[in-house]
C-alpha cells in the first residue's frame, strides 16, 4: 500500500537562509510503522517507514491510530536549523488532532509575525449571526527577524446571536457584540444595531438547530460560507439537500468516500456543494488527496450507483466552468472516462428500451406495463441527468482543438447524434449546441452525414421551445454551406418548416441564412413558390422602420428573385411600384439588386418597368451611391423591349457624354464599365440607336477599353459582342468596317483562349467576310495559318521557303511534294477555314441570333474571369 508524503527538508535550505524546499517521496506503510507510533504516544526520537527511518524530535501527540483504521496521511517535518529540528506536527483525516499540533506551534510565536485588517460587515444568508470579513496577512520571520515567506488571505468570522428575538433589545446587543469581537471597530456600532434589526425581521427559510448564547468563532481563517451555487444545473440526490457544507470539514467529507452506500453518495454530495461554490475551487484544486479521491472512486466505481457518478463529474464540471483548472482534468483523464460512461449509459438506455417493448409484445398485464414504464421513466429521468452533465463537462473542455480532436477519434459525434431522439429540452440544446461547436469542421461535417444528424433533428425545428429551435438554425447553418447536407434539407423537407419560423424574430437571422444558402440551387428556388416565404420576405422588407434592411433578409430575396416564377409573385399587386418607391427613398442599392433580377425575365415582368424607365435613367447620374448607380444601368441593360425608344433615351437623358467618360481607362470601376457595355449592346439591337452610338464616338472609345482590359474576359466579351450587333445592321456595320479597327482586333481575338469570345468573333468576322472580299481574304489566311501551324512548321524545317503568302507556299510545297515520303491531299482554300460549317449560331428565319442559342450567358450567373495568358497584345 503506496502513500505520498510531503517532506520539507533542511538539506534543501538556500544558503541565504530562505524557505526550504519540498520533496515527495513514496514510502510502503509496513505494521512496524504503526507499532513505532503506538508505543511512543508522546515523543519519540525515530520514525521508521518500511526500511527507511528519519530522525525526529520536539514533542507531539499522534492520536490513537489503529492499523486498519488509517487510510491516507501526510507527514509534514519544517526545519530552519542544520542541527535541529525546530518542530513537527502530524496532519491527520480529524480537525481535533490538527488543531492540537497547531496549537504545539505556539512556542514558536516568535518566528510567526500575523496582521489582521477589518473589512465589511454583513448578515448570515441563513442563520441569525452576522458575518465579519478580514484580511489576515501571515508573514515567517528567520532567526534575524527577516521576512522569509509570507501570505495573504481572505477570511470570515461567524457571530452567532442565540438571544435575538423580537424583544431584544439592539442597541444593548449591538455593544454586546462589539465587546466580545475586536474585528469590529466601536464605531461601526451603528451599522451594527442595522444589521441586528434586520435579523431581528427577517423571517427564517431553515429551521435552525445550532444553540446557544452570543458566541464568536475561532480566529480561524479557514471558515467560510457555503454558498448556493449559480450554475445551471441542480444536484442529483436531493436527501442531503438539508445539510450545508462548510470547508473546514473537508477531511470528514473525503473520508465519507472510503465508506459504503449512502455515506460515499453523501460524501460526494458534500463535495459537490463545495465545488458549486466558486470561492472554493482554488483551495480545492490544490488539495491533491480530494482530486486523487474523487477520481478514483470515478474511476472505480462509476457502474455502481448514478447518483455518486453524476455527484463527481458535475464536481468535475465546476472546475471544467474555468481554462485554468482544465489541466487539473486531463491530469486524471476525466475527459476520456466520462466518454465511457457516456457511451456505456447510452448503450444501457438502448437494452432497456428493446426490454420495454419485447415485454409489451409478449402482452404483459396493463399493471406490469405501467410498473414497468414507471422504473424507466425513473431510470430515464437520473440517466438524462448524468447526460446532461457529462456532455457538459466534454463541451468546456473542447475549448482545447487538441481536445476535441481527441473527442473525435473517440467518436464523440457518434454519442452526440445517439440521444437526438430523445425529448429532454434541455439536454437536447446542449448536445445541439456541442455538434454546432463541431460542425466548423469539414471532417466533423462528414461524420454526421453517417450519423444521420439532419433527418435526427427534423421535428426539433417545430418545437415549441424557442431557445431549443434557435440551436437547431444555427447548427443548421453551419450545415448548410455543404452541399450534401444542403440537398438533405430539401429532401427531408425541411424547407417549408424552415420558412415558418421567418416569423419568429428570434430566430429569423440564422433561418435566413439557412434559407439563402438553400436558394442558391437553381432547382430549389423554383420550390419556394410553393411555400409563404415571398409574401413573408415581402413584409419583411416593406415594414422595416430602418433605412436598411437587414442584410440576411435582402440576400435572400435577391436570390429568389432571379427565378422567374418568384419575380412574378413579387410583382403581382403593385409589388414592384413599392420596391421602386422604397429603393429610391433610400437609395438602397440591395433593393436594386433585387429589382435588377426581376428585369432579366422575359415576358410579362419586363413590360412592367416600361413607367419607371424615366426615373432609373434620371438616377444614373444623380444617384449619391456607385453601387446604385451601378444597378440602375444594370436594370436598363437587361430591358430588351421591342417598342423601346432607347435613341430618345440617350438623347433625353444626356447619358452619352456620361458613358464617354466613364469608359476612359481608369475613370470608371470596372462593375460600371461592365454595364455601361452591356447597356450599349442592348440598345445596338435597334437599327437607329445603333447608327446613333457610332456617330456619337462611341466606337472608339470601345476600342481603347479593349485594349486597356484585354485581360478581363466579362468586358472582352460584352465589347466583341456590342461589334457584333453592330455589324447585324446593314447602316451601321459598313461604319465599323471602314471607320473603326474593331476588325483587326477581332482578328487577334479569334483565337482567343475563351471559347465564348471564340465564338462571337468568328460569327462576327463571317458577317464581314460576306460584304468585305478584303477582309474575307485576310480572315481565311488567319484561320489557315493557325488550324495548319504544325504542319507548316514541319514543312517549313525541311526547307520551305518562308517569304511566300502561306497559301502560296502550300501550293509551291504541293508542286515540290515528290521529296516527301508522304503525299497529303491537296487543300483548297474553302477548306482551309476549319470549323466553320459546325458554328450554327443564327436561326433560318431571323438574321438576330436566337434567344435559346445565345452565344452570350446570362450575364446574371457570374462567370469568374477567365486568366487570359497568353492572349495575342492588341
């Protein structure tokens, strides 16, 4: 049997006389060590542990120990004298003999220098005695009189009134206490007479049973208060509720572990009340014999009884509530064995719920059944509680990445997602919470994929606790960025419940985030038509008393308001003439963004903007904002409507000059330059504000943006595409050919890396090659001399000559062929152009391009920018 002992030695003093060192030796307790002390009850001059002896002296009184009756000790010798032991005491498991050998000490009051300062005074919570609160400051004197150590702490005296009652008389009390307590100054007498009166009134919540006169205390400054605990949960055993623990009995408590049945269980109760209190968690993280106690009876004994399992690790808890005492944890692996407790009481849940049912199955009597769904429920309601606790305790400790990564590999999720059915509210918002701390993770995220944690926590979303639910949103939340588990949601429908709870304020900020990052899918947008989320998301955004709406609400309406049939009901009633007038009050950019959506739906919706074409092209140079200024040109870009006046729109509204110096390179952000283009091109596709924009400058200006923003693949495509509809005019594309170098530029890009500009430039080229002989003749050049590049090269390394026109020298190389050993078969020039009999991007009716083959995207779908290495300088 190994005991720890605690030896201060003088052979481990400084030279300069300061506190000596300290030691811990492990010894084996052998019969002899108890016969040594029996037989010298006074003093004794050795004491012989196992084989080993230590030379001793002074005089001390060991109470009367039997062999079986120790269990833990601390031997504790002090010296400050190479020759001589200057004193000794032995700390026992009882307060008596402790008190006793403090009270050998005093002889050697000269080495001891002790300062007390008064502090506050105030009423016992629940006896009738007042409370004195000092400061003892406690300083070792050498044999000079040199400070060598010293202390300070906080301490408390208790005054117990036995004679108040409601015919004492104050004032006489008042000095009574005053005389007898030197903690409290004669001054404080009259806020010792309000103390007393309020005592003398205050009616008793606990019978008392302590008697006796006006006494005082020991000047002890151990003794402290048991306070009520401010933590969430309530003890387990409530039996011991009547007792009220107090520091001073610790010993006594620790030794109640050592016993059997209720005495461990109230022991452990005792300590818990301790710990609750956070004053105390100091003094007892330091008290390692506690700590070594409590867990190993854990450790030990934890299948033996619940209530002395859930006692120790909610002890545990109060340390785990504060970072500084999670090393006292992991020092005795707590973390690790509540997860088997854990993990064990759900695997015990489980055989006791298929026990239930296999009874009812076999058709017990009605009163077996109930007797039976009694003791369950009983064994449900204690283990929920250990639950509870424990998940608690794992959840403080995954403060540490490190710890919680070892909680993963010990399948913490696993255990998470196993007590999801089960109908404890609070339990539930603590596990819900711990998964939300894990779902950060990507590794996490795919272990509750296998758990099957979304389908788990369905009908938590319609629970009727709110602070239940508003856990499940944001652990919802963090879901939702992945894709899978996004496509869960909607699969379990979980969508229409999810649009439900836009109503309840506490919980709309993460349900619309959720629901945003669902409306992402395109194929999901189209099922919120069938849900209450537009009216809601509607309301939300009209009866907003702010300037803005709340940016989560706005994101999600603009994502539904790119589907077609979700624009529609928006605008049904007079929707869009109330976005309109709110986005204008405000000048709120996201309400414009929305409205920009609206406008690029065929049919209909476009028509609707048709009355407010005036306001938002008035707005695009008065606008105070560039992000609304932006979507305003946005909106009148995507309003392709046939009947649409657009030259008297550039004319009326002066937008020409403004366009011009904004499309100068470096006047305009590259967003407004972007849709500055796409404006011209959709009014390129009327004949008269195409012919407009080229006697207005324009083109050129086109021209140097081209080469400014060569590497940006949105602005490249938009200008090639404006060439395009420009050249599709019989009035306007002889202006582009003869006046502009918009063709040799088109030339360069039309073997650009970007197939979409690939595309616009060959139909664009084509319309030219048709009129142009010129530049037909130069554009099949190009084509052959990119499509045959390799085998001119090979041609040319075996000596052809390389000042010729490429199809001249092909035919040269053709005529000189019978020196290859390979003959390849003549090419004509219409054959050179490859590819060009596969590019089908006009319908046979229509010399515009047909709107389900556009060769454009939609330039609402963002396209990342296309890295354009390698692009031919302009």
């Amino acid at each position: 049997m190994a005991h720890e002992f605690l030896i201060l030695s003088d052979q481990m003093r400084s030279e300069q006389g300061s506190h000596s060192g300290q030691k811990k030796i492990d010894f084996d307790i052998s019969a002899e060590f108890y016969h040594e002390l029996s037989a010298h009850p006074r003093s004794f001059a050795e004491l012989r542990v196992g084989n080993c002896s230590t030379p001793l002296g002074g005089t001390f009184s060991p109470c009367s120990l039997g062999g079986e009756s120790i269990r833990e000790f601390t031997l504790v010798v002090s010296t400050w004298n190479t020759d001589l032991w200057k004193h000794s005491y032995l700390k026992t498991c009882t307060q008596r003999e402790l008190k006793y050998h403090r009270k050998t000490m005093d002889g050697d009051a000269k080495y001891l220098k002790r300062k007390v300062k008064a502090g506050s005074l105030d009423v016992h919570p629940i006896e009738k005695a007042l409370v004195v609160n000092y400061e003892l400051e406690a300083t070792i004197l050498g044999e000079l009189g040199d400070p060598m150590l010293g202390e300070r702490k906080e301490c408390q005296k208790i005054i117990r009134l036995k004679s108040l009652n409601q015919a004492t008389d104050i004032s006489t009390l008042a000095k009574e206490v005053i005389g007898k307590c030197k903690l409290i100054h004669p001054s404080k007498v009259a806020e010792v007479e309000q103390l007393l009166y309020y005592l003398q009134n205050r009616k008793e919540k606990i019978p008392l049973n302590r008697s006796g006169s006006t006494t005082t205390d020991d000047d002890d400054p151990n003794i402290r208060i048991g306070s009520a605990s401010s933590h969430r949960y309530s003890p387990v055993s409530n039996q011991f509720e009547h007792e009220i623990a107090n520091i001073n009995n610790l010993d006594e408590y620790i030794e109640l572990l050592y016993e059997e049945g209720l005495a461990k269980i109230k022991g452990s109760h005792m300590i818990l009340q301790l710990a609750r209190n956070p004053d105390n968690l100091e003094e007892l993280s330091q008290n390692e014999t506690l700590l070594g106690a409590v867990s190993r009876v854990l450790r030990e004994e934890w299948k033996v009884s619940i209530d002395l399992t859930t006692n120790i690790i909610y002890t545990f808890f109060c340390f785990s509530t504060f970072s500084q005492f999670h090393p006292v944890i992991s020092h005795y692996k707590i973390g690790s064995l509540v997860m088997d407790i854990v993990e064990y009481e759900i695997n015990r849940y489980q055989q006791w719920l298929d026990e239930k049912n296999r009874k009812k199955r076999r058709g017990s009597s009605n009163s077996e059944n109930e007797e039976l769904e009694k003791r369950f429920e009983a064994f449900r309601a204690k283990q929920e509680q250990t639950l509870r606790v424990s998940f608690y305790l794992l959840l403080n400790l995954a403060e540490d990445i490190k710890v919680e990564e070892k909680m993963r590999k010990k399948r913490i999720i696993y255990l998470l997602a196993s007590v999801l059915n089960r109908s404890n509210e609070e339990l539930l918002i603590l596990v819900i919470s711990f998964l939300k701390k894990l779902s950060v993770y990507t590794e996490n995220n795919d272990e509750m994929k296998q758990y099957s944690v979304i389908e788990k926590i369905v009908p938590l979303v319609t629970s009727d606790n709110s602070d239940l639910v508003n856990a499940v949103a944001r652990l919802l939340l963090n879901l939702s960025f992945d894709l899978e588990h996004r496509a869960k949601m909607v699969r379990v429908g979980m969508l229409p419940k999810l649009v439900q709870l836009l109503n309840d304020d506490r919980n709309q900020n993460p349900v619309c985030c959720v629901l945003y990052h669902l409306s992402m899918d395109d194929k999901v947008k189209s099922m919120f038509t069938y849900t209450d989320c537009i009216p809601i998301v509607m309301r939300l955004i009209l009866e907003t008393t702010e300037e803005h709406v709340d940016l989560e609400v706005m994101a999600l309406a603009i994502n539904l308001a790119a589907n077609k049939r979700n624009a529609q009901l928006i605008c049904e009633g007079h929707g869009l003439r109330v976005l309109m007038q709110r986005a204008f009050h405000y000048q709120d950019a996201l309400i414009m963004k929305m409205i920009r959506n609206i406008s690029q739906h065929e049919g209909m919706t476009k028509t609707l903007f048709i009355e407010f074409i005036g306001d938002i092209a008035d707005a695009v140079q008065r606008a105070s904002s560039d992000e609304f200024r932006v979507e305003c040109v946005g909106i009148l870009g995507n309003l392709t409507i046939p009947d649409l006046d657009y030259e008297r729109m550039l004319t009326e509204y002066n937008l020409i000059p403004w366009m011009k110096s904004k499309l100068l390179p470096g006047k305009g952000e590259d967003d407004l330059v972007l849709e500055i283009v796409v404006l011209m091109g959709t009014c390129a596709t009327d004949s008269s504000a195409a012919q407009f924009l080229c006697k207005s400058g324009l083109m050129n200006s086109l021209i140097e943006l081209l080469k400014a923003k060569q590497e940006d693949d949105e602005i490249v495509l938009q200008v090639v595409y404006l060439f395009h509809l420009v050249c599709t005019h019989e009035n306007t594309r002889t202006f582009v050919i003869q006046e502009t170098d918009a063709v040799a530029y088109l030339i360069d890009l039309m073997h650009d890396k970007n197939p979409q500009v690939q595309k616009v430039c060959d139909a664009t080229l084509d319309i030219i090659s048709q009129i142009d002989e010129q530049w037909a003749e130069r554009v099949q050049r190009e084509k052959f001399q990119f499509h045959n590049a390799q085998w001119l090269e090979v041609i040319q390394a075996q000596g052809g000559v390389q000042d010729q026109n490429p199809i001249d020298e092909f035919e040269q190389l053709v005529q000189d062929s019978e020196d290859l050993d390979i003959m390849p078969e003549p090419l004509r020039p219409d054959h050179m152009i490859q590819g060009m009999a596969d590019l089908d991007l006009w319908s046979s009716s229509s010399e515009y391009p047909d709107e389900e083959e556009s060769v454009i995207p939609s330039l609402e779908k963002h396209r990342p920018a296309s890295a354009r290495k390698g692009r031919p300088r302009i």
